[in-house]
C-alpha cells in the first residue's frame, strides 16, 4: 500500500452555535486506499465531507488534499476530485448523455461524445444514453451520479452514501464499480455509507467516527481481527462435539450450541487448529462461519465500549 496521502485532516473542528458537529478530527486516507468512513447518525460524517469539498469552512483544524492545503488551493483540487453528495440532481426532462455534456462543460470537463459515452459504458448506461433522466430508477440516478463525478479522470472520489435506497442488486453493482476503479482505474476512494457490510466487503482502510471525534482508525483486517471472534461450527453430531470439547482444551472456548451448531469465542489463528481436533475426533465439520464482523465492532465501538 502506497504512503502517500491523499487526504490528510488534523483537528478539525466545526460547530454549528451550540452544536458541535466535528470535535478535533484526525484521519488519513493513502493513494489506492478503499477508506471507509463510518459513523452513527449525527456523528458529523456528512459534515466532514462538506468540509473536505470546501462547501462549508472550519472553525479549526488543517485539511491536505493531494498534499496541498484545501484552504489555500481549493481550484487547483477540486479539478482532481470526483464527488456524490447525497443524492445527484439532475435535468430529468433531459437525456442522461445531455445532462452529462451539460455538467461536464459547467465543471471544466472533457465532453466529447467518446468521453461521455465511455462514462455511461463504464456505469453501465451506454444503452440509456438517449433515454430521459425522469425514467431512471433511483439506482440508475445513482450511477450516473458516479459517471458525471468521473468524467473529469478525478484521482480522488468522494462518495456520501452512495448505495442509500438502492435494492440489493443496485448495491451490488455500485460496489463492482468501486472495486474496478480502485484495482483497475488506480483510483482512491472515499466511502461514508452506514451499510456496514458494503463497507466490510470493499475497504481497505477504515475510521470510525462518533460525535465529531475518531473513535478507531485502521485497516480493515487489523480492525476486524484483533480482538476475540465468534466462530459458529456445524457438526454432524452436536452431543458427541460436545463431550470431546468438554474433555479437551476447548472448553474454555466453548460459548454454546444448538441443534446443529457449536459456537466459541477464539483468536483468528485458533480456529485451524480446531477444525483439526474435531476431524480427529472423527466429527464432520460442514461449515465453519465467523460472526466476528464489522457491524459486530461498529457497535461495540459507538456504544462505548472501546476508545
């Protein structure tokens, strides 16, 4: 992974009277990262992202972006930055490749034919193009959101929930599009979305944020992986599972069980081993599922339980 910084936030801060959205922020986002950006509702995310785009200012702090403070050279930034705010406006009495030619020339960008109708091959709505905005689907809207954002080849991508309302098959499609451009466009990307399992799936790198203020920040693996998880086992024959385990070394990893599952709590690493003892053992093991998940450590995180 590359060292580079992409965007780099210290202190900042924003208030709002006497709310206080964004309390003394710190995060880091590294070129060819997938960062995700997580919170409960309230916790400042959507006005952290104001701030990163220069719509809204700061009390306090420092924003860089492509190494370069925001505040001094917002323009020479902006051109290299791809956004969705929410949820896209669009002239829904235009075609989708008309509303594109239109933003792109209010934004600076190439509007060729080929240029734009490679956006809508890339979202996946080359066949749309002549179609009319106010026939999309909420889903479509969305990706053609994303292809306006691209149009101008951004180096960063700043997404604010961008599968919100979608079905599961619209989810899917925005989170292959993610994917492929990060691993084959080459671009960062920065995901706000509290579908924690979007997130969990496409992240490389994460931070959670609670009340204006980092909570934890790190990679995806490191986060999920450090603590204890819960290993759910499906066995053949609980009762005799059982027996071998209260006889053994894995009782005291034991939690419960049901009709055809045995459940622990263990280290990552531990869960081999296991599967190893109970094949000795003569049990047929037909699955073994972590439940450690991100959605598992959001909650811990958020409700207190970790700083």
């Amino acid at each position: 992974m590359s060292s580079e910084h992409i965007i780099e936030v210290h202190g900042l801060t924003k208030k709002f009277r006497n709310l206080t959205a964004v309390n003394n922020l710190d995060l880091n986002v590294y070129r060819g990262d997938v960062f995700g950006f997580l919170g409960p509702n309230g916790a400042g995310k959507s006005t952290t992202i104001r701030m990163l785009l220069s719509l809204i200012k700061p009390n306090e702090g420092e924003i860089k972006i492509l190494g370069l403070p925001l505040e001094k050279h917002r323009s020479e930034i902006l051109r290299k930055v791809g956004a969705i705010v929410e949820k896209p406006d669009f002239y829904l009495y235009l075609s989708a490749y008309k509303n594109l030619e239109i933003l792109g020339r209010l934004s600076g960008a190439d509007v060729s034919k080929t240029k734009i109708m490679e956006m809508l091959e890339l979202v996946g709505l080359a066949k749309r193009a002549s179609s009319k905005v106010k026939t999309f689907s909420h889903g479509m809207k969305q990706r053609l959101g994303l292809a306006q954002a691209l149009l101008h080849d951004p180096e960063l991508i700043i997404l604010d929930e961008p599968t919100t309302g979608l079905d599961p098959q619209g989810m899917k499609e925005i989170r292959d599009l993610i994917l492929y451009l990060s691993k084959t466009k080459n671009k960062t990307i920065f995901l706000s979305s509290h579908i924690l399992r979007e997130v969990e799936i496409i992240a490389t790198r994460m931070i959670i944020i609670n009340k204006g203020t980092t909570q934890v920040e790190g990679t995806v693996d490191e986060l999920l992986n450090t603590d204890k998880m819960s290993v759910s086992v499906e066995v053949d024959n609980v009762d005799e599972t059982i027996k071998f385990i209260n006889e053994s070394k894995w009782k005291e990893f034991y939690q419960n069980h049901s009709r055809s599952e045995v459940q622990f709590n263990m280290m990552k690493n531990e869960v081999a081993d296991l599967n190893r003892f109970l094949n000795e053992k003569g049990v047929m093991v037909s699955a073994v599922v972590p439940v450690r998940s991100l959605e598992d450590f959001f909650l811990k995180i958020t409700e207190g339980g970790e700083k």
